[in-house]
C-alpha cells in the first residue's frame, strides 16, 4: 500500500496486515515509562491509533474513544517529541500508560512504517481473541480518519456476541 506525505508517496514497509488476521504482539515502551506488549489476546477489545503528529489528535476521535472507554483499551502510537506529547495528554486527559512515540517496532509489524522517521497515520480494532477485525489507514497523512465507519465498526466489534457454547467449542466436543 502506499501513503503519501507532502509530494512524496510512501511504500508501507514490512507486512501488510489482513482483516480476519491475527494481530502480532509487540513490546511498546509508553510515556509513562512502562513496557507493554499489545496487540494480542486481551480482556478487552483494543483500539491502536497511530499518528505521524499526535497534533492530529482530535475532539471526534476523542470523543468516539471515551463512548467505548469501559470495553476498549486505547493505545495511540506516534512519532511526536515529548513535548507535543505532554500537550495532548494534558488536553484530553489521556493516560501515560496508554500512549507512546516508541513507534517504530509497533510500526514495522503493524505494517504502517514509512521511513525511518516517519508512520502512516492508521486505526486498528483488535477483538479480545488478538484477530484485526477493523483497519483505516488513509492514503494520505494530511486525510482525516473516516470516523462514522469507525466508530460503526467498533460498536460492531463491542457488541458482537459469540453464538453456542464457547467452551464446548473450543474443546472440540
């Protein structure tokens, strides 16, 4: 896939993530100063958010995010420096834990690198069995998120209720 930036256009680097596909798991070192590893079997449905300029950070995508906030764990990745860092999680409240400029791991296996310094501004809805079951990723930086299909999307995905007996399911009987 490829993005463009400005007047040039980018080759997405690595692996292009599939819906339906596993989510890899990768260790991300937040702001906060903790190491996690996400993207895989949770307790909770999580939402990756990457963002070239965390100044991309909105009040529409805020807002979509605090509606799911008690059944989806929210992690924004980007490039930014600290200190734009620091203003936007002032600005929305949002937690340390939660958000991270340690982008380029995260970027690589989620298949949204663009260079060495820089990401594709992408969205990730990950079921709590690890499967990608929603991904954006405009083909430009400068495009805003489709927030409406996302926002349907994650409604899908935290409402989705499994049919039949799980646990007989998954011993085969």
């Amino acid at each position: 896939m490829e993005v463009k930036y400005k007047k040039e256009v980018y080759t997405l680097g690595r692996k292009e993530r599939k819906l339906e596909s596993e989510a890899p798991a990768v260790r991300v070192k937040m702001v906060g100063g903790e190491t996690k590893v996400i993207g895989m079997m949770a307790p909770k449905i999580q939402v990756m958010i990457t963002l070239p300029c965390i100044k991309a950070y909105n009040n529409g995508l805020h807002n979509v995010i605090q509606e799911y906030s008690s059944k989806a764990i929210v992690y924004i990745i980007t490039k930014s420096s600290d200190d734009n860092l620091e203003k936007v999680k002032a600005a929305y409240s949002i937690d340390e834990n939660f958000i991270s400029n340690d982008f380029k791991d995260f970027s690589l296996k989620f298949g949204v690198n663009m260079s060495e310094e820089l990401i594709a501004k992408s969205l990730f809805v990950i079921d709590k069995e690890g499967v990608i079951k929603y991904k954006q990723i405009p083909t430009n930086i400068e495009t805003s998120f489709d927030l409406d299909e996302f926002k349907n999307a994650l409604d899908e995905v935290v409402n989705f209720k499994q049919k039949g007996h799980t646990h007989e399911n998954w011993m085969g009987v």
